[in-house]
C-alpha cells in the first residue's frame, strides 16, 4: 500500500506538460473546438432548414446556437490558456529570483540578508563581463551560495541574458529549452499569432448568422400582431 501511495504522490507531483509538444490535431482542447465549431454549422443549417419554423423562431435559435457557439469556443480556449499559463508558472518558478526573504523573518535578520542581497547584486552589476557573471554563478552552485545564485539569475532575467538563465535551468533541473519555451509560452498568451499559428483556425468564433439581425424587428412585428389581435 506505501508503494501506491508513493506512486500517486508521485503523479500528483508530476510538472504542467508543456501543451506545444502535443500537436494541435492531438490536443484535446483544439479537439473540442473544432467538434464545436462543426455542431455549429450543423445546428445552423438544421434551423434553417426546418419548414415548419416561423422566421421570428429561427431567429430566436440561431441567435441561441451563435450563444452556445461563443460559449464552447471561449471554455475551449479558456482551458488550453489555463494549461499554458501553468506551465509558464512551472518554468519561471524554476528560477530563484530577488532576496526570498521568508515572512516571519525578524527585522534582525533581514537586515542581515537584505544586506548580503545588496553585496551580492553589486558584485554581479559590477563584474566586467558574463564570463565573469557566469563564473561567479559557478562558484555559487559550488559553495551554496543561494543569494549569489539568485543575484546573479535575477541580473540576468533583468539584462535579456537569458542563455544563462536557459543553461542553469538544464544543468539544474535537467529541463531543455527554458529560454524557447517560454518565450512561446508568453508570445501565445500574449496573442502573438506566430507564437501560436493554430489558435485563430481553431479558436476564431464566427459571425451571427445574418438573420439575428433581424431579430428585433421580428420581435417587434410581432408584438405588434398580438396587440391588434
């Protein structure tokens, strides 16, 4: 039984996939919005092919049927932006970052790690080159040295170093392509196309059918007929 408990920790405790190494046609998500997107078309042809449907009826479903159109896609691509933005988290909680002084922390001792942070970050801002940078991040993974180790990531975050960032993510955590990978990440939140080709074919929600348009008058005409009646 401490095995299976072991072995579900384990899963729980698994990483955010990455949800571009799953190609659109596999996800599960542009799944989804593609069998939406093919109900809707669907249901549109269906209502206006139905004979036995007055005008203001059609126009009543198909503004619900463009209703539930923008629905689905919107949870679709809601769901793969929740699945983005967790695997964005995972990649930047990699990097330790500023001072990470704990709460509770006495004002004593914060301002003993405040002022090793500020030591640290000048020797950082002040070495002469990234090879130096890099060497004193070196000698901060060797000697653990966390606030070095953080003064120098956080410098490099700051700077657009982020090959050194990208290195000590893989030498660390054994993850490749932290530099890549987030960049799309972000680009693909941001709605940078290029970052995230599919996403307007799949995502994109159409037009109300040009009948909804006419909804308004229909309603009125027929408030107006059961008034003379």
């Amino acid at each position: 039984m401490t095995s299976l408990f072991a072995g579900l920790a384990a899963r729980q405790q698994q990483p955010p996939a990455n949800p571009f190494a799953t190609h659109p046609n596999d996800d599960p998500d542009h799944g989804m919005a593609r069998a939406a997107r093919g109900w809707y078309a669907g249901r549109i042809a269906e209502i206006r092919n139905d004979p036995m449907t007055s005008d203001l009826a059609k126009a009543r479903a198909l503004a619900a049927a463009h209703e539930q159109h923008v629905k689905d896609m919107a949870e679709a691509h809601g769901r793969l932006t929740a699945r983005r933005q967790a695997r964005l988290d995972y990649l930047n909680g990699l990097v330790p970052s500023g001072p990470d002084i704990p709460e509770g922390t006495s004002p004593a001792d914060r301002a003993v790690l405040l002022t090793a942070w500020r030591a640290a970050n000048d020797a950082v801002r002040n070495a002469p080159s990234r090879q130096a940078r890099a060497a004193l991040l070196a000698d901060a993974q060797r000697y653990g040295d966390d606030i070095m180790q953080r003064a120098v990531l956080t410098h490099a975050q700051e700077t657009g170093d982020l090959g050194a960032v990208d290195r000590w993510v893989q030498d660390t955590h054994g993850v490749k392509g932290w530099q890549a990978e987030t960049g799309q990440l972000r680009g693909a939140l941001a709605g940078q196309r290029e970052h995230a080709p599919w996403d307007y074919l799949d995502f994109h929600t159409e037009q109300p059918p040009k009948e909804v348009s006419q909804l308004p008058t229909l309603e009125a005409a027929a408030g107006a007929a059961g008034e003379a009646a």
